[in-house]
C-alpha cells in the first residue's frame, strides 16, 4: 500500500470514527511537534553521523566506551 492510499484509508477511518476519546487522542497527537526540528544543526548532523557509522557497521563495545571515560 503506497503513502496516499495509507492517507485515504486514515481518512475514511476518521470519517466514519464516533469516538469522541478516540478522536481526542488523534487531535493531539496531530498537534504535536516533531522534536526533529527543535534540534540545532550541529545535533541534527551528529544524529545523522550516528546513522551513517551504525550503517556501516562502526559501532564500539559499550563496555569499552564507558571503562576509557572512567580513565
């Protein structure tokens, strides 16, 4: 199933929802903001650096991480 018939099917749904709980829950959750755009620049391009060496398998040992900061 493609984004628009996803949308479509949500719409349908909604429509024909009479669930006044329900509806509320679906109202806020479409008035929340997306914390993606309250990062700065610099926290966007680390999440992104992070992504990219998980992609690539640069990944660390924790326990080797956390015994070189108690150094």
């Amino acid at each position: 199933m493609d984004i628009q018939s996803k949308k479509l099917s949500l719409i349908e749904w909604l429509i024909n929802l009479n669930d006044e709980r329900l509806l509320s829950k679906v109202e806020s959750i479409s008035k929340e903001d997306d914390f993606w755009f309250s990062l700065t620049a610099e926290e966007k391009n680390e999440i992104k650096q992070g992504i990219s060496e998980l992609d690539d398998a640069k990944t660390f040992d924790y326990e080797d991480v956390i015994s070189s900061h108690r150094k």
